[in-house]
C-alpha cells in the first residue's frame, strides 16, 4: 500500500531590514573551566550517569522479547 508524500508547508519569507534588527547584548565571558583535576572528574561523573542509564535501559528492556512472529 502506498501513502501519498506529504510536504510541509514552506514559510513565508518575510523582508528583513537591518535597521529593523534589535541590537544583540554582548555575551559573557566563559568561566574558567578549571585545572586538569577539575576535568577528569566532571568526565568521569559524566561516565558514570551513562552507564547509568545504560543499565536501567537495559533493566527495562529485560524480558520483553522481540516481538510477535519471532519465536
């Protein structure tokens, strides 16, 4: 069965001036992001959340098969 292709609609252009544009806040300086130390615990705090969440995807995906018609 064959489904018709659906475009999404295009959006209007509108004209853009430049005298129109409000002036953009200059951005703040980044924060130091500290000594050697500093980093290698956020990567391993990082490390440790995916795994993390690897293991209760894991958990929540125990049992569940692979669907109909496969066994």
């Amino acid at each position: 069965m064959a489904f018709p292709r659906l475009s999404a609609p295009r959006p209007r252009r509108l004209p853009v001036h430049a005298a129109a544009l409000p002036a953009l806040p200059a951005l703040p300086a980044l924060a130091d992001a500290g000594g050697t130390d500093e980093r290698l615990w956020l990567l391993g705090g990082l490390a440790f959340a995916l795994a993390g969440a690897g293991a209760v995807a894991r958990a929540a995906a125990r049992g569940r098969g692979r669907g109909r018609g496969h066994g």
